[in-house]
C-alpha cells in the first residue's frame, strides 16, 4: 500500500468454546504492528484526520437476515500516553444492533481513511483485544494474516558520496578496478533477521557494466576514515559535524557483504536488525565498465533494494522493490560538492599523447608549467579542462593560462598544425584538493570552442611550487569535463616529463641556472641536411660538493649517439679547463637512455668548479612542436627527497634551421 488512506477488513470469527461470544457494543483494539512505525508528522496530518477513521460491518450472510450495524465507532490513538505522533491503536465499538459473533459464524468490519505511515515494513501480524461494553474482561489474540507496506517515496533513499580529484572515486577510467566508493544509505523499513534463511538482505544495485568487485567481503565494512572530507564538514559552524560516521558492522556476528555480480549483497546475521529512518554508510569497492559511461545516459542508475521475511510472514522474502539513488536535479540540489546520483566512467588518453614540462625546478619558484594534450574524445563548446596539481603546488586565484610561444603553433612535416591553442579560454579558476587543503592546486579551465579529437594542444599555466617536499609528485592529472558536468576522459597516468618515459618531474633545491647547450653557429642544423650528428657542448654544471647521479634530457626528437650494445654515448667528450669557462673534468662517463637522455650513477662535484661536456646529438628535421623546446640537466634525479636533489635546470633550445609553415600553390597548369 501507498502512503494515503487505506482501508482494512477485518473478519471476526467465533471460536469453539464456551462462553466466547462477541457481543453487540464489545469494545476491539488492534494494535498496529510495528508500534513505532505508525508515525506521522503533526505537520502530515489535518486536524480532521489524526484521530478519526471510518468503519463500517457488513453482516454474516449464512445464515441470512443477520444484523451488524452497519455504523461502527472508531477512533485512532497511541499506545502511550506521551506520544503525539504515533497512531497505532485503532479502537472499534460494535454496533450495539449487532448480532452475537458466534463459533462458525462471522461479520466483516471495513475500516476505511485510516491514515498510512510514510515508512514501511516487511510481514508482521496485527494484535487484537477485545473487551465487553463496559471495557472489562480483556481478551488477547494475533491476527492470522499479516500486513506489508512498502515505504513512500523518499523514505529510501541512496546517493554516492563525491570523492577523488574527479568526484567520480579514486579510480575513475574504464575497466578500473576496485574503484573504492563510499556510498549513504537510508532504511525505509526495519530490516530484523528472524533467524530463518534470506530473512534479511539489503543490496546496492550497480548500473550495467559494473560489477562488485570480490573485496567486498572484506572491504565493505572498513572503518570509516576520520579524515574523510564529508565527515568534517561543519557547515552552520556549530562546532558539531554536519555528517555522522554511521556505518554497517562486517563482523561475523553481525552481517557480512557477498559479491553478487552486479549486485553487492549485505545479509543481516540470526537477530540483527537495521531500523528504519537509519542513515549508514558503506564502502563499495566496484570494477568499472571496459567502456566510457556518462552521468547523464539513462542506464547509468544506481538502486538499493530490501528484502525480508519480517515476523511469521511468507517463506520466501519480500522486497520493497529497488529505489533509484537521488535524481540528477536532486544531486543539483542537494549540492553536487559532497553528493551525487552516480558517476561518470571516463576514457583514458593515451601516455604517450601528454606531457607537462616546469619551466623551474627549484622549490618555491613561480614559472610557467607547459603542458600538451592530445584528447581521443572531443570536448564541446564551452567544456572544460581540469589540471590537478601535488598538494602545496598553488595555481594562484584565480590561475593564469597562455598560449606557448608562436613557433610552437606552426605547420610540421605534414603540412598540418602539429600544436593549436586552446581555441577562446572563457575563464581560468582555482580551488584546494582536498578542499582543505592551503594551496589551489586544482585548475579548471573553460574553453568556449571546445577541443577536437586527435589535435594536440599546447598551452601554459603559471604556478608556484611548494618550499619543501611534497608526497605524490606523481599526481599530477588532466581530465575533461562536458558543460553539462560530465567527466570525459583523462590521464590514467601522471602526463610524462619525458614523452619518451614514463614518470613525472621533481623538485630541486636550487636551480642551475648556468646550465647552457651550445650549438655549432648558435643553429639547429637538421642532421640530414649535414649528414652527421651535431656535437653539442653542454656548459655551466655546477654544484655544492658531493656525488650525485645526473640527467640530461634533450627534446624529442633529438638522439645522442650511442653504442648498440652497451648504450654508453659515442664520443663523449670532457672538456678541458680552456674552454666554456670549464675549470674541471667529469669523473664519469654516461649511458645514453630512451634516446634523448644522457644518464649518470655518480658524478663527483668539488664546491667552485664548473664542468662541461661534448655529445654527439642526430637533430630532427624541425623543433618538437608536442613537447617542450628544451634541454634539461637534474643532479640527483633518482633520489628519494629534496634534501638530495641540489640543482636542476633549463636550456632553451636554439632556432631550427628549417622550413615551417610554407606552402606551394599552383597558379596555372596551362602549358605554353
């Protein structure tokens, strides 16, 4: 039944004994069960409505002629004396021209605008007292069939709990697994185990594609974090938090979840009970689905589901029938910050189609961070692009992005844009992640145009690095997100320093600024317009004394050469102390990885010499155009921690001695 008016009938039998007729004007109770289920709001019910109800008897017809009525008195009140909302006793007066209720013989008592509760329950019995006129002699019964209510809309209900850098949990791409959410729950009904099999059940309903991951057994009742960022919110700054950390025991005891495909399934254990109005929460590790899935697709609905046998009811349980998580305009309305109906499953962008190079490595500097991204899937007008940042790096309030410099935008070899801007940014704005944090490290970017699949775009953001270290350098993100607020895709990885190599970039406890390459003629001659590789001179390296390991990275694009087999870098050369201000020799000579890297396990520094070095570079028909036009040098870039990371540092790469957005156009094929 629905919540409302509804209407009862009662049949009143006699029973073989002596002396146990029902008699014209006896007094009827019945008692509501579950007492403390039938409860209104004062606010629910019209004065005309709280305490009255409508009966009527419709007399035994065998034998015929019999009379009842067919006015019956009735009246709703509680159970106790200081309870104003529950109505759980319904008082009937027969009719005082009612004849008597005999063994074999039985009226019918309709009872009718009977006010419905807006919870529900699962199977249970009426109880029954029945007294003589004068309200003496009680007699005690149980009905012999049962009631069953299913709760009104809104009384069940489910949402998800926004968490993770795209609100989507910490695993947000296709076939992810194990993707680790926090899901609100609250109870309709009273869920109680009476012992008997499948007595009790309470299930979340994943959308297709999903399935509940097998951790469930044990991931599901995990302790609820006390950092978690919904339970310290405090909204009226009350000095009370806003959310409760109620949650599902897993412990044997109690109940425990099960992993039933799309379903994850908590079954209550002999005894327990759930009651109803409860608000838990619960942690649902889920696998993703192997495809993309909007927010806003028609199968993306999450649903929770209550089963149970409730007290003496039919052998096989009852459900309440699956409830839909909050609507989209609910989640709207709730605040999308903390809340949401279900999540987007993103697509992935490939590692090697983004990079983000800083243009400062040194702690505590403000510099241009460049960052090229080729998307799969297209963003709309006005969608955005988010750059989540390492906690402690600030992108400023609000963030500042720019185009790269103009020969980045130019034709390659293709005759196509290798690089475009992004096409009109509407605006640039910042917050913390976790929104408690001191810096804003989050950036999101609108671009009224949109982007367009397979283009790589190119662009700047300024931001200041943290003064000390910072955990998770490899956090770093790009992801996009429709107008409309649905995640699209993103990076599964951190977006690579190196194109070439999977990783991102780290801090360095000063920057080297002497570092300078030097080309033959200040020029960037193409290697197949000489024939031969280019022999570089790399200047300037320095540091406080100590052994460091070293790396230098040179622009895709440009390879050094190396030996075949063992990858040691052919005609390494230590400059002497008479050129490029080089006062001493390195101590070591390096391998050459990925192509573009010269790498170092040791190199020995004496504090006021400066070292130098000659390599033989293969330099590319034209400047890379997806990645930064750059040399870098690191001295300790395997280490551990900034204390062991001294100095890092930058060299712009010089002009290219190549064509660039040229074209030829025929203007006449008629032949003289």
């Amino acid at each position: 039944a629905a919540s409302g008016a509804v209407q009862f009938n009662l049949k009143l039998k006699g029973i073989p004994l002596p002396a146990t007729e029902v008699h014209a004007s006896a007094i009827l109770r019945l008692f509501l069960w579950p007492l403390t289920a039938w409860a209104r709001q004062p606010d629910e019910i019209s004065s005309g409505d709280r305490n009255n109800c409508t009966a009527i008897c419709e007399p035994e017809t065998n034998p015929p002629d019999l009379l009842c009525g067919p006015e019956v008195v009735c009246e709703v009140a509680s159970v106790s004396n200081t309870s104003s909302d529950h109505r759980n006793v319904v008082k009937l007066v027969l009719p005082s021209n009612m004849d008597d209720i005999t063994n074999g013989m039985a009226h019918t008592v309709k009872i009718s605008n009977l006010l419905l509760p807006r919870s529900g329950w699962f199977p249970s019995r009426l109880g029954v007292e029945l007294t003589n006129a004068s309200d003496e002699t009680p007699f005690y019964t149980i009905s012999d069939e049962y009631t069953f209510k299913k709760p009104d809309a809104g009384a069940t209900t489910g949402r998800l709990v926004v968490s993770g850098r795209t609100g989507y949990g910490p695993k947000p791409f296709v076939s992810d697994q194990e993707n680790m959410l926090l899901v609100r729950l609250q109870l309709g009904a009273t869920l109680w185990h009476s012992g008997e099999a499948d007595a009790a059940k309470l299930k979340v309903i994943l959308p297709a594609g999903y399935s509940c991951a097998s951790s469930i057994v044990t991931l599901g009742s995990d302790p609820l974090a006390f950092t978690d960022q919904l339970f310290l919110q405090d909204g009226n700054g009350d000095g009370y938090y806003d959310h409760a950390r109620g949650q599902l025991s897993g412990t044997t005891p109690d109940g425990s979840w099960a992993n039933e495909d799309g379903v994850c399934s908590y079954e209550l254990e002999d005894g327990m009970s759930l009651f109803r109005g409860a608000v838990v929460y619960v942690h649902i590790p889920v696998n993703n689905p192997s495809e993309p899935l909007s927010k806003f697709a028609a199968e993306n609905v999450w649903s929770t589901e209550l089963l149970g046998k409730g007290v003496g009811g039919p052998s096989d349980p009852l459900s309440m029938d699956p409830v839909p998580f909050i609507s989209l305009k609910e989640e709207e309305e709730l605040g999308n910050e903390s809340w949401a109906s279900n999540l987007a499953v993103m697509g992935i962008v490939e590692a090697g189609a983004q990079s983000l190079q800083p243009g400062n490595f040194t702690a505590g500097a403000t510099h241009l961070l460049q960052f090229f991204f080729t998307p799969t899937v297209g963003l709309g007008e006005f969608g955005f692009l988010m750059i989540d940042g390492p906690e402690g790096f600030d992108f400023g309030s609000p963030c500042q992005v720019s185009d790269l410099e103009p020969h980045y935008y130019v034709a390659g070899d293709s005759g196509a844009s290798a690089t475009r801007r992004l096409d009109a940014v509407t605006s640039c704005t910042s917050s913390p992640w976790p929104t408690n944090s001191s810096s804003h490290n989050h950036a999101r970017i609108q671009i009224s145009k949109g982007m367009y699949a397979g283009i790589t775009y190119g662009f700047a953001l300024s931001v200041t690095n943290p003064l000390v270290e910072v955990a998770g350098l490899e956090s770093w993100q790009l992801w996009t997100q429709s107008y409309e607020g649905s995640g699209l895709e993103g990076t599964h990885d951190p977006p690579r320093f190196n194109p070439l190599e999977a990783g991102s970039w780290n801090l360095y406890r000063h920057d080297l600024d002497s570092f300078q390459v030097v080309f033959p003629d200040e020029v960037a001659r193409p290697s197949s317009l000489t024939g031969f590789s280019a022999r570089l001179r790399f200047l300037g390296l320095a540091a406080k004394a100590g052994t460091y390991s070293m790396r230098v990275v040179a622009p895709i694009g440009f390879e050094f050469d190396k030996d075949g087999s063992t990858d040691a870098a052919i005609n390494f050369t230590v400059l002497s102390s008479v050129v490029g201000g080089v006062t001493a020799n390195l101590s070591a000579t390096p391998t050459v990885g990925h192509s573009n890297e010269l790498l170092w396990n040791a190199v020995d520094f004496v504090d006021g010499e400066s070292y130098g070095f000659e390599a033989l570079v293969h330099v590319p028909n034209q400047a890379p155009t997806g990645s930064s036009q750059a040399f870098f040098v690191e001295l300790g870039y395997d280490a551990a921690g900034l204390a062991d990371r001294p100095m890092a540092g930058t060299a712009a790469l010089p002009v290219t001695q190549s064509l660039s957005d040229c074209s030829v156009e025929v203007l006449s094929r008629v032949i003289d």
